[in-house]
C-alpha cells in the first residue's frame, strides 16, 4: 500500500512532465492543446515502436490510430438533410455531399475541398472532415466534393497531387457538374495543411489548360504547406517547437512526400540545399524572399538564415524540392497573374504561417484580389477540431470565418 502510495504521485508527476510545454500566452485552450499534443506524440511513438520491429510503417499505424479514435467521434457527426455519397473520379475516390434541393434556384455552388495530414494521414471519411463538409455543404447550400487521395507510404509525389487534378477536372466537365446541380460559374477549390499545398498547385495547373470550359472561381487556402525552399522563415524558427506542427516533424513530412532520405533532415533545417552556391535554387531564391515579402509583425527581429556553401546534391537527389507542383509558393509571375481570387488563412502560432502570408503577398504583387485572414490565438491544424474532446474555440472561430469568405464571395 505504501508503494502505491509512492507510485502513484511519481506517475503523476512523469504524465504531467510529458504532457506540458510551455506556449505562447494568447494560444486558444492551451491545456486543451497540450493534452491533444501529448496525445498524437504517443500515438506516434507507438508507430515507431512498430516501425522498428519491422511489423508496419509507422505512418500506416499512425493512420489507423487516429481512425480508431475517430470510431468514437462518428456519432457526434450529424446527418440531418445532407447527402452523403461515394462516387470515383476519373479513378480517385470522393465522398460527395449534396444539399437538399430548394425550390427557389435551380444551380448551387461547388466546393472542392483536400484535407490535409502531411500528405500521409487523415481521409476524407474521417469524422473531422465529414464533419467539416456537412457543415460547409449545409452553410452554402453547395455541393463539396472530398478527395480521397492516395497517401504516403502507398503514394509520393506527385501521385498525391495527380490524383487532386484529375478528380477536379473530371468534376469541372460540365455535364458532371449538371448531373449535381453545380453552377460552373461558382465552384471553389480549397484545402487545409498539405491539401492546401494541393489545393495551390490544382489551381496553377489548370490555370495553365487552354482547353478547360469550366475555372475554378475562387481558391481557398487554410494554413497552406507551400515551400520546402527555407525551413528558417521568422514563423519556422518562432514555431519551431509549436504543437500539433513543429518543425522537425514538418521537415519529416516533406522527405516522406519526396522519398528522401531522412539523415538529410538536419542539412534541410540549415537550409544547406538552398545555400548561395547551389546553382539550382539560384533562380528561386527572389520569390522567397521573406524580408520583402513579410510584414514587420511577421519578421520581428528574425534574421535569414542563407549558407554560402551547401550540398548541391540534396537537390539532385530531391529535385521534387524546386518542382512548383510541390512547393507552389515557387511559382514564377506569369502563373500567379492566372491564379482566381484568394483566400488565405494563416495562424500565429504555426510554422506554416509566413507560407501563406508570402503566397497572399506574391498573388496580390501579380494583380489577384487576396484576402489574408490572420489569427493570433490560433495553432496549426486548429480549423478541424471543433468535436469533442478535440474541439477548440479556435475551430469555431476559424471555421466561421473561413466559410463567411465562401458565402460572401462564391
């Protein structure tokens, strides 16, 4: 008994020491996150733990951990009015969500939405998705279609982002979007994290074919991925400890994507494959130039952090790392001149941030009207946590915010 009562207080104590870190003052619901955090870090430790007995991947682990836990959020989703069915796009699978008919107009609005986790986590069955698209199918009265694209390990760049263009394509054939009811004049194309990135970069290519009848008439970026060009931007070295996002495991997202090596992760944190004397990153290097690009309540008093001398290979090796169907932020001028009115929300406490703020400041240099809606309390990833026991005051305040852009511009 004595024991127990030893042991008991010294549990205590190591649960408590895992689960806090220290956040910035103005972060919504801290314990709440933290407790979230502590969470997916074990949830990811237990998939390395399998990883290294050679019995899964991890990621596919990861991934079934979180639809475990997804189980039981399922029955706070509700059904009311919505219709919900799967369908396949030109090969990929999508979960379709369709408002019930009025009778005072024939069309509705079309969403395309991507969801996000880093390109290997999360679907679009998902509780937290589902959730979010019933919700945005019933606030719009629009018809969204969620993409199931293919994930990392099954899938790396670039099947990720074929598989976002030719489901948005064959749903922009006009006779599809008659069979839905969808006004080809009013569709959106839109994503969180790294279906933001998708997002970004389906909206480039088919700004690029001369022969599509039907363009998106809206774009929508939710704390988009969109550069793996520098990993020291002033949110990167801010965040880079930050909860659900920090930057290593950022990092680790982009060598999953990419099939990289990952003993190259501490040459990407330096930003070795960007140095001055690697010849490929040369040309890129002035659309990426946050010092321009930021505003001084982004860039504070961070300093670039450019090497003179790198490793050239790492770009040979990865060359995916300079393809703008990656990293759209890289795009040259002429494309962004192309691009539909945009919507970019970005969050203070998130490493991600200042991609976003440096997109919506290149779009709008090239003549896109651009709406940056910045949130000071928020963190990445907060837009889709709104059901119990994940739900955040930033969700709702995000998510509001995000679908009142859509309703007033779409």
């Amino acid at each position: 008994m004595r024991a127990a009562w030893v042991l008991l207080p010294a549990l205590a104590a190591l649960s408590a020491y895992y689960v806090y870190l220290p956040l910035p003052g103005a972060v919504s619901d801290p314990w709440k996150l933290m407790m979230l955090d502590a969470t997916f870090r074990a949830a990811q430790q237990m998939g390395h733990l399998i990883h290294y007995l050679r019995l899964s991947h991890h990621l596919i682990v990861l991934n079934y951990l979180i639809c475990t836990f997804d189980l039981y959020q399922l029955e706070s989703v509700s059904s009311e009015d919505i219709k919900v069915t799967d369908a396949v796009f030109d090969g990929v699978e999508v979960r379709v969500f369709e408002p019930p008919a009025r009778g005072d107009e024939s069309l509705k609005r079309g969403v395309v939405y991507i969801h996000g986790g880093g390109w290997a986590l999360a679907s679009a069955r998902t509780s937290l998705y589902i959730n979010l698209c019933r919700i945005m199918a019933d606030s719009l009265k629009a018809v969204v279609v969620s993409i199931e694209y293919r994930l990392i390990p099954k899938a790396r760049f670039p099947e990720q982002y074929h598989d976002a263009l030719r489901a948005t394509k064959h749903f922009l054939q006009p006779h599809v979007l008659a069979e839905y009811s969808v006004d080809p004049s009013r569709i959106a194309i839109s994503g969180d994290s790294a279906g933001g990135n998708l997002a970004a970069a389906v909206c480039q290519q088919l700004s690029k074919e001369e022969d599509l009848t039907v363009r998106p008439k809206l774009q929508a970026l939710i704390y988009p991925v969109l550069q793996a060009f520098d990993f020291n931007t002033p949110s990167y070295q801010q965040n880079r400890n930050m909860p659900v996002l920090p930057r290593h495991v950022m990092i680790n997202y982009w060598l999953y994507y990419f099939n990289g090596n990952h003993e190259l992760a501490h040459a990407l944190l330096i930003n070795n494959h960007t140095a001055l004397d690697v010849g490929q990153a040369l040309s890129f290097r002035g659309r990426l130039n946050w010092t321009s690009l930021l505003p001084p309540s982004f860039k504070k008093d961070y300093k670039p952090v450019v090497q003179t001398t790198g490793k050239a290979e790492i770009v040979q090796k990865m060359p995916a790392l300079l393809d703008v169907r990656a990293v759209p932020l890289l795009a040259d001028s002429e494309t962004l001149q192309r691009q539909p009115k945009t919507y970019v929300l970005t969050c203070e406490n998130d490493v991600l941030r200042d991609d976003g703020a440096m997109y919506a400041k290149r779009l709008e240099n090239a003549g896109v009207d651009v709406t940056l809606d910045h949130f000071h309390n928020c963190f990445h990833g907060c837009m889709i946590f709104t059901l119990w026991p994940t739900d955040f005051s930033a969700a709702f305040q995000t998510r509001s915010s995000y679908i009142k852009w859509l309703d007033e511009n779409l």
